[in-house]
C-alpha cells in the first residue's frame, strides 16, 4: 500500500486529495454519497464576519467544459457557522480546512481569531481571490504587497496551518504566492477561478447578475496547472492544485509537476462522489507504478 | 430518503407531444418514494463538453412496476441528447431531489396549473391524490394542439380538465393564467382551494397575484439553473418575498424546494 500521506506546514493529510472551498458545502452536502472521511481533508465553504445573503440570480451559467459563477459567499457568519455547520464537520475524522474572507486584512483576522477556540479546525485557508464580491476580494491577491499584509495580519493571530488561495487573474501569481509565503503562509493553494463572461444574444443580458462572474471546471485546467507549476518554482512551501480537477490523471498531472496536493471543485456538482475516485485512482496509480510514497512522484516532471 | 447515484436502465421511449419525450426507467427505490415536486439530476450521456447534468421532474411512477416517467421537453444540446435515448440505455442519475407539494387531505379542491412542459409533475400528484375525495381541476396550457402531453391520469382521477392554447387550436384560446381567472371570478369563495402552478416564470408570477388577491393558498414549483440539484453549488438561487430577520434574501430551489408556497418567492424574468 503507498504512504499517501502528505504535510502541509504541521498538518499531516492522509492523502492528497482536498475539495476546494464553495463547492463542498459544509460536508454534510455530500454525506449521503460517500464516506468523507476517506478524504485527505475538506475545505469549507468560505466563512465572514458577519453573515451575506450572496448576490441575486442568475449566478450560475454552464460554458464549454466549464461554468461561470457569481455566488458572492453566501454564508450564516462566523458565529452561526460554529453553531450550526461546525457539529457535523467536527463529527468527521478527516481534515476540516476552514476557508474565511474579510473586507479588510484585520476582518480577515478577526474571523480567525474567532475560530481559535473552535476545537479541532485542521488548518485556514485564507479566499484574498473571490472575484464576486464587490468590496474587492480580488484586490487582496491582484497587490504583493497587500497580499501580503493580509497574511501577515492572520499569521499574528493564529499558529494553525496558514493557506493562502491565490487568484489567477494577476500579472504575476509568483511574485504574489512569494510574498505571501514571506509573510508566513505555510502553503499556497492556487487557482481561484479566471474572470469570464457570457452573454443571452436573444435577450442581450449578461447571463450572471453581476455581467462577470468565475470560470471553473476542466477548462481551465492547463491554466491552472501552469501557474500551480510557476508558484512550485518561485517558493518552497507546499502549493495545492486547484482548477479542473476531476479525476486522478488530471491529479497527477499537477503533482508530477510539483503540487504538494489537489483540491477537487466543479467536478464533485456533475459528479458528487468525484474527490473519492481521485483518492482511488491515485491509490490504483502507485500500486500499478510500484510508488512507495507520493513525494516519488511530486515535482518529478521531467524537462 | 438518502440521495445517491444509480444507473437507471430506460425500459421505453415514447413521443408525449411535439418536442416532448417520454422516458420510462427502472428504479424501483425511486418509485416507491417519489412524490410529486420531486426531481433527478440526469448525466447526458455522451456529451462530455455538456458540464452539468440536467434536472427533470418525475412525471409518473408506477410503483408496482418500479418505474417512473420524465417528460423530456427538447429545449437545447443536453435535452435533445437525452430525448434521443433509446430502451436499453442506461442514465447516469441522482436522486431522489428537493421537497414536494404539501396536500391536506381536509382540501376541497385542488387547482393545478401548469404551462408547457410544467404539466410533468401533475401526474404524479394525481396519482398521489387519486383517494382522496377533493375536486381535482387541471388547468393546461400550451401553444397549440400537438404541444399538449395528454395522460389517461386525467380520466381515471376524475380530473376536471381546461385546456388552453395560444393558437386556439384545443380547448379556450389564450393563456392558462387568463382561463384560471374567469374560472376563479365565477365563485367568490375560496375556501378550501389551493393552487398548485408550475410553469414559465410570467404564469407563475400571474398565479401569485392572483392567489394573493383572492387570498387562496398556493404552491409553485421552479426550475432553475443548478450545477449539482443538491445544495452544493448555491447557484439556484430564489430570492424571498421578505428578507429574513437574520438577513437571508435568498433560498435554494433545489434543496429549500423546488416547491415553495407562493407568497414566500418573487419571480423575476
């Protein structure tokens, strides 16, 4: 049997296989698909300070291998989010990665701090990327410098696990992933979705609320897996993969070219048990490849 | 009733009306438990650029045979693939989905509206109401003769059926919204009717300032856009009547519905 294990700052997961924030619920969602704890971990849906109502519909709209989405976080608040959604994450044996946003570098911190005595939250991932919500989460990720701040700011309050979820719509991922791992991330997970849009011709309204909204699914995957592949060269923390990840030879493609671990999205809507066939096909992989462990594997691309 | 994922094998295919397909598959569980408002979330088969599933109500269940129908309405790329199915196919689907239409059995009458293909889950609520002694008004509209999904439901319920069309071709011509009207003008009380609608979003809006105006209690089921039918992807967003107290502007159809009491929801174009 391979080790799949993997360490992601002090955490260790059982397997490299996450999913990725807004597309998992809070767990209980898919509880009735699969076992979750097969699951190296689960990265919640983004938590606030206070709670948001998301944006009006229409937020979703399907795109060629792909759908963009306006959902703008949606969620009951920090407070609510331990009383109502934490019970059944804390009832599970995997990791629980507790993805949070602010308005501003100290919102950020303070939802952190507000979860510190919430027992038994495996790591934070910090959403600078949304490109939903008005006040500008993109702003936090399109700026090293502020980026970096924000890291900073949640790095002061807190000693669990520390990820940072970047956003692809920037000049230069690497410079951000790098100040931000400067400022104390102990891992960077990359990509959030592309900027797109689409348009009704008979109507000619936008399709979303909002005109613009995020790309995901398997469309973006060779975009995401080169900027996961530009951040594993420019730092030296762990990266997770993100963007398109449906299957395990879509996973390995990002761990052969460096990733430290995958976060399954899109894919577990069309296909809700989709993160645990990751897991097994990964486990069928090494089996047949005779890999002893996956760090055999990681950054092995050959050039 | 758990959520899962199953291979459901299409026993037969039938034309219901112009552009309408009847699928029938076998999935005992299903039948047993599906009630009407329910839905499946169905893979179209062999379109892999189709990212989404698509959502159909159950239509019919024939629970001794372990069945159940879905109209399949040709309306874009993945419903006329999935109208293309033929018997021994199978469907990749997830099921059972989202709530159903509340009956009190204390009703005098119960009103179904539907437009086009929203007729699909009043067969299955004739079904589940067939014992019961309450008057049963179908109100049924659709562009013309050929778009109509008639059911032998409608005799052996004891229906009393009202057929509209745009062109006139069957039964008044106009618009069901505007058949309900007169039906509902001829009696001024209301006691003990509900509504149930499910149709183009101008009908149901119709239906809600009707039902409101004459104080008749009603329920509407939506069809949404909606990446996965089961509460993950939030993107089947309805927005409220009323903001909640704690801020919540908006509800899921697929898992809050995609049945909704009518006063509770706004429609929006």
């Amino acid at each position: 049997m391979t080790d799949l294990r993997v360490h992601i700052g002090s955490l260790v997961l059982d397997n490299p296989v996450l999913t990725a924030s807004g597309t998992f619920g809070y767990g209980s969602e898919f509880a009735d698909f699969f076992d979750l704890d097969r699951l190296g971990g689960i990265v919640t849906k983004t938590v606030t300070l206070e709670p948001r109502p998301g944006n009006p519909p229409p937020r979703i709209c399907e795109t060629p291998a792909g759908m963009l989405n306006s959902i703008g976080l949606p969620n009951v608040g920090v407070e609510q989010f331990k009383l109502e959604k934490w019970p059944f994450l804390s009832s599970l044996h995997t990791a629980v990665i507790v993805n949070v946003a602010g308005r501003s570098s100290q919102e950020f911190a303070d939802v952190v701090a507000a979860l510190e005595a919430v027992k038994g939250i495996a790591a934070y991932e910090l959403n600078y990327s949304c490109p939903n919500v008005k006040e500008g989460g993109l702003s936090f990720s399109s700026d090293a410098r502020v980026a970096a701040e924000v890291t900073a700011r949640v790095r002061a309050v807190t000693r669990r696990p520390l990820i940072t979820k970047l956003t692809p719509n920037v000049t230069s991922i690497g410079e951000i992933g790098r100040a931000c791992a400067d400022a104390g991330a102990d891992a960077l997970s990359a990509i959030n979705t592309l900027v797109g849009m689409a348009v009704d011709i008979r109507t000619r309204k936008p399709r979303l609320s909002t005109v613009t909204g995020g790309l995901s699914g398997p469309a973006i995957r060779p975009v995401a897996l080169a900027r996961v592949y530009e951040l594993v060269r420019r730092v030296s923390i762990p990266v997770i993969g993100i963007g398109g990840i449906a299957t395990a030879e879509d996973a390995l493609e990002f761990i052969i070219a460096g990733a430290a671990a995958v976060q399954i999205g899109t894919a577990g809507f069309v296909h809700p048990d989709a993160a645990l066939r990751v897991v097994e096909g990964l486990e069928d992989f090494c089996r047949r490849e005779g890999l002893a462990n996956l760090a055999q594997l990681r950054g092995s691309l050959q050039l | 009733m758990s959520k899962s994922v199953l291979q459901l094998p299409v026993i037969e295919r039938a034309e219901a009306a112009r552009q309408v397909v009847r699928l029938t598959l076998q999935a005992p569980e299903w039948a047993r438990a599906a009630r009407a408002g329910h839905f499946i979330n169905l893979l179209v088969p062999g379109r892999r650029d189709l990212l989404w599933r698509r959502p159909f109500s159950v239509h019919r269940a024939d629970r001794s045979r372990g069945t159940i129908d879905l109209l399949v309405a040709r309306m874009g790329r993945g419903s006329e693939s999935l109208a293309e199915c033929a018997p021994g196919d199978h469907l990749d689907a997830i099921g059972l989905l989202g709530n159903c239409f509340p009956f009190d059995p204390g009703l005098h009458e119960i009103i179904m509206v539907a437009g086009g293909i929203g007729i699909a889950p009043f067969d299955l609520l004739l079904q589940d109401v067939q014992g019961f002694s309450c008057k049963k008004s179908l109100f049924y509209g659709a562009r013309s003769a050929g778009d109509l999904c008639r059911s032998t439901l409608w005799a052996e319920s004891g229906a009393e059926v009202h057929l509209t069309t745009e062109d006139g071709s069957t039964g008044s011509r106009g618009l069901v919204q505007d058949e309900l009207r007169r039906y509902l003008g001829s009696s001024a009380n209301h006691a003990g009717r509900v509504i149930y609608g499910c149709g183009p979003t101008p009908m149901l809006a119709a239906l809600r300032e009707m039902a409101l105006a004459l104080g008749i209690k009603g329920y509407v089921t939506v069809e949404n856009r909606m990446a996965c039918g089961f509460g993950a992807c939030v993107g089947c967003a309805v927005e409220l009547a009323e903001a909640r107290r704690d801020g919540q502007k908006y509800l899921l159809a697929c898992k809050d519905g995609p049945v909704f009491p009518i006063e509770e929801i706004l429609f929006h174009d």
